[in-house]
C-alpha cells in the first residue's frame, strides 16, 4: 500500500484527530539490516502518554508507539464500495434489530437494552446507537443493573469498518475492562441474483415449502435444541417473517435444508441456513436462499443481508458466489466479572 505522495514522509495526524479515520506508517523493531516499515489504517481512539491507540476494520486494536511514527494522515472515513446496496451502518443495525427481536426493551437515552431470557446475544445486549443520555461510566452501570436485575451478563453489540461504526466505543469498552467474545460479519448483496439460482430464474425452487410458522419439523433441524417459549417468540417475530424447509429424504425425518428470512421494507434478511451433513455440497442451501429470495421479492424487497462468522469458509464461499460482500464487522462485548460460558446461549452466529 503506497499512502504518501512524492515519496515524502511527514505525521500530519495529531492528538485532535481522536474518532478520525487515519492512515499511518510506523518503523518496526530493526531485524537485521535494513528499515522495516509497518501500515496500518483505522480509526485513531486513543492518544495518550505517547502511545496511539487505532482500530482497524476488523475490530482488532492497534498499538503504536508515538516516537515510532514516521508517516500520518486522516483519509476518508469508509472506502469507496465496490458492489452491493448502499447502506450506513444505523440503517443495518435497525433492520437486523427487528429482524431478531427480543420480547422485553427498554430505552436509555438513544440506546435500546434488549433481553429475551438469554437467547443469543444478539437479542440480550445493548444496542447502543447514538447517546444514551448519561456520561458513559453511569450509562454503563445502568446497563449492568438492568441485566443483573434480570439473571444475565451485560452485553454491548458495537460495530466496526463501515460508515456510522463505533471504533471509538469498542475503544472505551476495552479499556474498562469489558470483554469482545464474538466477532462476525455482516455482509449485503442484491436479492435478484439469489432469486435466479431458482431452477435458472422462473418458478419456485423444486421441493421446497414456505411457511408463516417453525413447525415441529422446521425446529428438528435447527441448531440450537430445545427452543423454548421464548426462542419461538424471537423467531416468529419480525415485519414478515418465513419460514422454509426441503423435506428429508423419508416420511418423519428432519428437513433436509431450513432457512428463515425477514423481509422489511427493502431489505431482506437470510438466516437459520442449516443442512443436513449427508446432504451437503448439493445445492440445497442455494435452493432455500433462492425460494425466500423469490418470496421476498414479490413482496417489494430488492436487498439482502446475512451474517456469517469469519472462519465459516463453505458459508463465505456459498454467499460471495451470490454477490454478497462484507459491509461491515459486528462485535458482542462482555461486562467485567462474571465467568466465561454463564451467558446467552450462542452456537453458531448470535
């Protein structure tokens, strides 16, 4: 990467720049002969007692030594997209919050505190967009009670790497000790394309039935066992919600393939794509995204989103073969205290 015009180096970055988007060149540690040099770009969140503190688009925090800089500048504050729908990070983070809701909220400030008896993390942490109308140090403590009040670790879902994100929180949790337990993405693509892998684009994917509700046969294949009462709230909830299933190979076995899509506005949401292990590498996830695509289509959508974990390497070769990209990274932090393995249930994306 080649960030300094001319060849000349000059820090052009100071203290003030804190929240900005920056762009740095730092000398390593001399390993035998010769200068090595270092880039790294991300937002600057800290800047204190000669140390710099950036965080890149993955969430992972940089440290950087002050007097080991010898280049620096503010670039713009996300990179130019290349393919899929635009959207900022606010209007992601609003449409995945109602595409998994969770049965009781609460409003601090501009935050929405979200618990549903510890199912996922995504329905039992803060989303936090925008001011909470406290400082950050009583913010937070009200969190804590609140969950505390309710059995359940406190959780603050942040983001990073895309327009609107919130480097500089993630920043603050960490050095108040708080905990980034889960790391994922969450990437967009156009929804037509998807809707085309149906049979070459006409008609409904063979063999696959949409439902209104998660049947006992749907809940059979989905990952996480013994749904409870509150599980099926939070599945059932959303602006239009389906549910699809490929039927197992005999009478009274699970599905072969489910999926679960959300459709809001322009948006569609795909999640819940689980197949059966025999069953693999034969087009039935691509099948389930194809039948919802089509749905979600004829109910006016014309954009989708999904979140996949970044070492799922079958399910990111699967969605970037569809078109989608990654728009953003999407991080749960954990409260100070309590013991690892006491919180929401997670297997798989949360």
């Amino acid at each position: 990467m080649e960030i300094w015009a001319a060849g000349r180096l000059e820090v052009r970055i100071t203290a003030s720049d804190v929240g900005k988007r920056v762009s740095v060149r730092r000398l390593d540690e001399p390993r035998g002969t010769g200068e090595k040099f270092t880039d790294t770009v991300g937002v600057l969140t800290s800047w204190d007692n000669g140390v710099l503190l950036i965080t890149r688009k993955d969430g992972e925090t940089v440290r950087i030594a002050e007097s080991a800089l010898v280049a620096g500048k503010v670039v713009p504050a996300a990179p130019a997209r290349r393919r899929g729908p635009a959207a900022t990070y606010p209007e992601l983070a609003r449409v995945a919050a109602r595409a998994w809701q969770p049965v009781e909220s609460e409003r601090l400030g501009e935050w929405e505190l979200r618990a549903a008896a510890g199912f996922t993390r995504r329905a039992n942490s803060v989303l936090p967009l925008g001011d909470p109308g406290l400082p950050l140090d009583a913010a937070l403590e009200t969190v804590r009670r609140w969950y505390g009040e309710r059995g359940l670790p406190a959780y603050v879902q942040t983001a990073t790497g895309g327009e609107g994100t919130q480097e500089t929180l993630c920043a603050e949790l960490e050095r108040r000790g708080w905990t980034r337990e889960v790391t994922a993405e969450l990437w967009t693509g156009a929804l037509a394309p998807v809707a085309d892998r149906a049979e070459g684009g006409s008609g409904e994917p063979s063999g696959v039935v949409l439902s209104r509700t998660a049947d006992e046969a749907w809940l059979a294949r989905y990952q996480r066992k013994g749904v409870s009462e509150v599980a099926l709230r939070v599945l059932a909830a959303g602006p239009s919600v389906w549910f699809a299933s490929v039927p197992g190979a005999a009478a009274g076995q699970p599905p072969a393939a489910i999926g679960r899509c959300v459709v809001d506005g322009r948006w569609a949401s795909f999640a819940a794509v689980e197949v059966d292990p025999v069953r693999r590498r034969q087009g039935l996830a691509s099948t389930v995204l194809a039948a919802l695509a089509r749905q979600a289509l004829d109910e006016g959508a014309s954009a989708a989103w999904l979140q996949v974990e970044t070492d799922n390497a079958a399910a990111r070769a699967l969605y970037a073969g569809l078109g989608f990209a990654a728009h953003h990274t999407y991080h749960h932090y954990r409260e100070p205290g309590p013991a690892a393995g006491t919180g929401p249930s997670a297997p798989g994306l949360s």
